[in-house]
C-alpha cells in the first residue's frame, strides 16, 4: 500500500499544541523577509514595509512562529540596507517609522513575533560619525579604526587583511590616514574599545525595543572585536579561511562581553526578547560560546547549510551540533538557505532531482531537535535564478569582483524551474494506513540600486563553491579582488511570485527590481495553494504537525547526552533513521528505493513511501515522518 499526505487537517487528530509560554524560541520557525524581495505596495519594484504587512497571513497560515526582517533603516543602499546611516529610522526606500510600528502591532495580532537586524560591526559611510570623522572633528576617528599607513610614505596599508568582499580591507583618506573597512569601503568599521560605541548600541536596542519588536538578528555577531595591534595574517584569500581557523579580525574573546551586557538588556524587557548571532567560528564549540546561558539565544548553524547530500556527513553535523550546544543549555538552530547563499533547491542538484532533495532536506530540519530558519520563497520550491543580465545585478561584491561565469548543475534551461509538484510521486502527508490509493503531498529606482546588500553568510566568507554559481560575469577577475565574495548573490534575492501567470506575479503594481523568470507562474503562493502535492502544501503539513505531535512540540530535555530524547536506530547506508517521543524520521539520501522495517505509520513524507506496515520502500531523496 503507498501512501502520501493531504492538506487536510490531520494535525486536529492529535491533542497536542505546542507550548505557548515559556522559551518560544528554542523551537520556534523564524522566517526570514528580505525586505525589498518580498512584496511591494507602491510600485517603484521594490519591497517595502506596507508590503510585508499586506502578506503576513501567508506567514500566519504557513505556521512559522516569528519573522525576521532585512535591515530597513536609512542607507545609502551600498550594501543592501547593511551600511546604516541611522539606526533609528526607517529609510524611505522602505516606508516610515509609523509602517514600522504598524507591521509590528499587525504581526503580533496574527501571533507572529518580529526579529530585526542589528548591524554593528561598522556604518555607513554616510553615518554622522564617520562624516565627522572625515571632516577633522576631534576625537571623530576614535570611534572607528583608523591607522597610519605602512612603508616611507605611509603609502601601503597597515597590515594585510582583506574585505571579505575582496581587495585591501583598509582605504586611505585625504590626509594619508587608513580606515578599516572588513566588507566594502562604504562600510567603515567601528572600534568597540570606544565607550561611545557601546552606548549608542544601548541606545539603538533600546529604542527598538520599546517600539514592540521580539528581538534582533546580531549581523557579524563575531566581528566586533579585532586582536591587540591587527596583526598580520600572512596569507592570502582570507574570505576562505573565515569559519575554518582563526583569524585576528574574528570571532575574538572579547565579543563575548558585548553579548553578556546585550543579554542582560534584553531580559531587562517582557516577553522573551531574543538575539541572535549571524557568527562563523572554526568549530561547534567556538560557535556555542555565543548561545552560553548569559549570551545571546540562539546563533546559526551554518555547518548543516554547508552539508553535502550525504548521510554520514548530516549524521556528522548534527551529532556535533547538537552536543556543541546541549553542553552550554542551548539549542541549536538550523538553516537551509538565506539571502547570501545559493538556494539550496539548486546546491542540492537542481531540477527535480534538486527539488526532492530539497523537500526532504526541509522536512529533516523541522524534525531536529530546536528551532529552524526558512528563507522566503523556499516554501515555494524556488531555485537560484541562475540569468540575470549583469545590469539589473547590484551586489556589490559583483562589481569589484567581476568573475568568470561558473557552471550550475542544473539543467540546460537558462532558469530551470521544476514542477511544484515534484511528481505524482513525490510528496506529502500520509494517509491513515486503510487509504485504498496513493498519492504525494519612494527614491528613484537608480538611486536606491548602489546596491543589493549583503547579509550574513557570504559576508561571513561563504562562498559559491564551483559548479554553485548564480549567473554570468563578464570579466575575470583580477588578484587579489578575486579571493573575496564571488558576488552572486542576487540569484536568490529574486522577488518571490505570489499570483499571477507573468512577472511581477503580484510582488507589486510595476515590475521588480531583479526580474522574475517567466517560468515561475506555477510556483506562485496562488498557483500552489489547495495543491496537497505542491512545495507549499508540504511545508504547511509539516508545520502543522510540528506543531501538533508530542515528540516534536516541546518535550522536556532529556539530559545533555540526549538532547529533547533523540536516538538514532540503525538504517541501511545512505538512510538515517531517528526517533522522538512518540515520533520517526527517515531520510534516504540514495538514488535508488530502499526497504527496510516499518518504524510506525508513516503521517508526513516528501514522497509516496510503499508499506504493508511490517516493511516499508523509502523513495529515493526523501524524508518521511511517522507515528506509532
């Protein structure tokens, strides 16, 4: 007998619901909204705060618990929102303070809590400080790095560090001073040995706080603090060293204070507000320093985004994942894809090889112990939009990098779109055993262009691996800009398509600012919903049973060697099988079906699975949930 999932809600078979007090966010399912990719309400083709709004039902219905927006402050737009000339407003690009406060109030009324980015690594280079610093005034510089230059004329940097970005990490001013900049020259770094710099952090944190919002999104959680005298390096390509050895410019002792002082403001709040640290470490263990009990609540486990499609390494990441964090009381969160990755639907493959993979990968995330992230539009089943025109590209990373096109490992289509529908074969939640079938479950539109932001992983050092890239790049690249960011991360930052049969798909009245494949029309929110064998329709079942089944709400710990009871069973190569209370999951990585024993009656899966309820066919590239 096959077996598959409906949309229907079976969810209401159990008694369970998910704990509504307590700490929401150590299960929680934040999705991430990239403002000015999301929805846009008054036609200049970019996203904006009005929009998010008008869509939060589609977050509420699609079960997620919290959303965490790009930053929307005032900026330049250097950096996508990521270079803040004032962290207390909002820029015009993306509304008013009023659109703020309301978003707020509007999602805390469909019981979404509301995460915002926090950018303190450095500023705009609009921001008054560094004018100031730029324009003489006394002590100014003292709140950034600046340094006098090497060799007789103080005509080389100070030391050898490179922009993530690539190129020289410092650039000198009119006077012959050097300035820091760890991504791009428009973002100049702040020194936080400034008493200064602190307190007007404690300010901003402050001020957001108190407009409603549930917590905030640490950018570059690891970079605030550089060693004593910046020594050099020695080496060169540093962006691929970042969150594989150590480094002067990263993940030092001393951010750590900063996050303890910052922890304690935000329990200084009702209601559980949260941090969250976008930080790269060389280990699990480096990396759980940052969620201690006195930190910050949760930080990103970019280690399972960076996992090939292969058992033993998942069964790898997760097992140290979760021991890295169960030995300082944290939990740990899982990540899939964000706006500075290739989607994973396209790492996974592409196509429908890509697209299974992907479905079961994200069923595999929210059956893990903690709290998991989802990008916009990967509920859609979206891929990288891999032929953007290299005008309408604005990472800036792209236009100081200038790399050679790398191939993508998907079809010979242009911008491979597979079915939603995977195939009649390919998703779902499961039936009860007696089922007789089966069946799968307001500035000028070139002035706010500088540039498309980048956020945390790429800027982190995350780079597109070959065969990964996310479109054509007309001129090779010249050392050593060629060892930063690839600059290709427009690809996933597409708008995603709510409705409609072509582009913009509802994203706004007028167009996009990065255009929208004409393939997408069947992978709209419109198009899917109702659909039980569409992405959406999945992602909505497992959601509600997240929510519903005992072994996945919110179970007491069971101590740190088992965290939240979770034992892994034995499975055939290429299979991982693990149990919960009361619930299974199994994942097979393997190109072919595999049969194995029955762990239960199969209630959630991303393909039609084969039982007689003694054994069971597991498809190839899939994950599916079961109950006793």
């Amino acid at each position: 007998m096959t077996h598959e999932s409906t949309a229907v809600g079976l969810a209401s078979a159990y008694s369970n619901a998910t704990t509504a007090s307590g700490d929401w966010w150590r299960d929680a399912v934040i999705y991430q909204v990239y403002v000015r990719s999301f929805a846009d309400s008054d036609g200049d083709g970019i996203g904006d705060l009005r929009g998010v709004r008008t869509r939060l039902p589609h977050l509420a219905r699609l079960g997620v618990d919290a959303v965490w927006l790009t930053p929307f402050y005032v900026s330049p737009q250097a950096d996508g929102g990521y270079d803040v000339a004032d962290y207390r407003a909002v820029d015009p690009l993306f509304g008013d303070l009023a659109d703020a406060d309301e978003l707020v109030r509007a999602a805390h009324g469909l019981g979404l809590r509301i995460i915002v980015d926090v950018v303190p690594n450095h500023t705009s280079e609009q921001h008054p400080w560094f004018r100031a610093a730029l324009a003489g005034e006394p002590g100014a510089r003292e709140r950034y790095l600046f340094r006098p230059g090497r060799g007789a004329d103080g005509g080389l940097p100070p030391n050898d560090w490179e922009s993530v970005f690539g190129g020289p990490a410092w650039t000198r001013v009119a006077d012959g001073e050097w300035y820091l900049h760890l991504f791009a020259p428009e973002q100049p770094d702040l020194d936080w040995t400034h008493p200064e710099v602190r307190a007007e952090f404690d300010s901003v944190l402050r001020f957001w706080l108190d407009l409603g919002v549930d917590g905030f999104r640490v950018d570059v959680a690891h970079g605030m603090v550089k060693a004593d005298g910046l020594p050099d390096i020695g080496r060169g390509a540093q962006a691929t060293l970042i969150g594989t050895e150590p480094l002067p410019f990263f993940d030092q002792d001393g951010v750590h204070e900063i996050h303890r002082s910052w922890r304690r403001l935000l329990d200084s709040y009702e209601g559980q507000r949260i941090g969250v640290a976008e930080a790269w470490a060389p280990s699990s263990e480096r990396l759980a320093l940052y969620v201690r009990p006195d930190e910050l609540h949760q930080a990103f486990n970019f280690r399972f985004l960076n996992c090939p499609w292969d058992a033993a390494a998942m069964r790898t990441v997760i097992d140290e994942s979760l021991a890295a964090t169960t030995s300082v009381g944290a939990p740990t969160t899982w990540v899939l894809s964000n706006h500075d990755v290739v989607r994973h639907l396209t790492r996974y493959g592409g196509g429908a090889q890509g697209l299974s993979r992907a479905r079961a990968a994200a069923m595999l995330m929210l059956a893990l112990p903690g709290s998991a992230y989802l990008y916009q539009g990967e509920e859609l089943g979206l891929p990288e939009v891999t032929a953007l025109p290299p005008e309408s590209r604005q990472d800036p990373a792209f236009r100081r990098v200038r790399r050679p096109q790398l191939p993508v490992p998907v079809p010979a289509s242009p911008n491979p779109v597979p079915d939603p529908r995977p195939a009649p074969e390919a998703t779902g939640r499961a039936r009860p055993q007696t089922a007789p079938e089966a069946h799968q479950s307001p500035r000028p539109k070139a002035e706010a262009g500088a540039g498309a932001g980048a956020g945390p992983q790429a800027r982190a050092g995350c780079r597109a691996e070959p065969g990964y890239g996310a479109g054509a790049v007309p001129d090779p690249p010249t050392a050593p800009e060629a060892d930063g960011q690839d600059g290709l991360r427009d690809g996933c930052r597409v708008p995603i398509p709510w409705a409609g049969a072509e582009p913009p798909y509802g994203f706004g009245p007028a167009g996009s600012w990065l255009p929208q494949p004409p393939e997408w029309a069947g992978l709209s929110v419109a198009a899917q919903t109702g659909d039980p064998h569409s992405t959406l329709e999945l992602y909505r079942a497992a959601l509600e049973l997240r929510r519903a089944l005992p072994g996945l709400g919110a179970p007491e710990a069971a101590g740190p060697a088992d965290p939240r009871g979770m034992h892994w069973l034995p499975a055939p190569d290429g299979v991982l099988l693990f149990t919960r209370p009361g619930f299974a999951c199994t994942l097979n990585t393997r190109p072919d079906p595999v049969e194995l024993p029955a762990p239960g009656r199969p209630v959630l899966s991303s393909a039609p699975v084969e039982t007689d309820g003694r054994t069971v066919r597991l498809p190839p590239d899939s994950c599916t949930w079961w109950t006793p």
